[in-house]
C-alpha cells in the first residue's frame, strides 16, 4: 500500500481492521474500510475530514472534524 496515506486506523479483536485515507497521487480519492469491507468515497455521506476511527462494543465511532458518527452493521448514526 505505499501509494496510500492512512490518516487513521484501529483494529477490534485479531480479525477487524478500520482505516482511513487517500490516495497520494489523488488526495481527492478518499477511501474507507469499515469492517473489512473498503468503501471509496469519492463524495462522502460525512462531513469534515476524518481524523480518527474506534472500535468498541456498544459500535464502530469515526470522529470527524465536524461530527462524530456511529456505525454499526444495520445502520450508520449522527451523534451530536
């Protein structure tokens, strides 16, 4: 992955990995890996840059320098 800038990342448990980033010769190409699944976000559903990802027990919390989300494996929620 050298042409891959992770800008945040955690790993839940020895089998899931959450990371964020971009490309480096594209930093417009943002992408996200929730759950082991990447996901491109080349217009993202969340607002702000993403400056970090936590996994827990009660979901998965990606703190953005606007909000602060919570996502699960049903649905994806806003905290204020």
């Amino acid at each position: 992955m050298t042409d891959f800038e992770i800008t945040s990342f955690d790993v839940f448990g020895s089998d899931i990995i959450h990371f964020y980033g971009s490309r480096k010769d594209n930093k417009d190409v943002k992408i996200m890996c929730l759950f082991n699944t990447g996901i491109i976000l080349t217009k993202p559903d969340i607002t702000g840059d993403i400056v970090d990802i936590k996994q827990y027990n009660m979901g998965l919390y990606v703190s953005t320098s606007a909000d602060v989300y919570k996502y699960n494996f049903n649905a994806t929620q806003v905290l204020k």
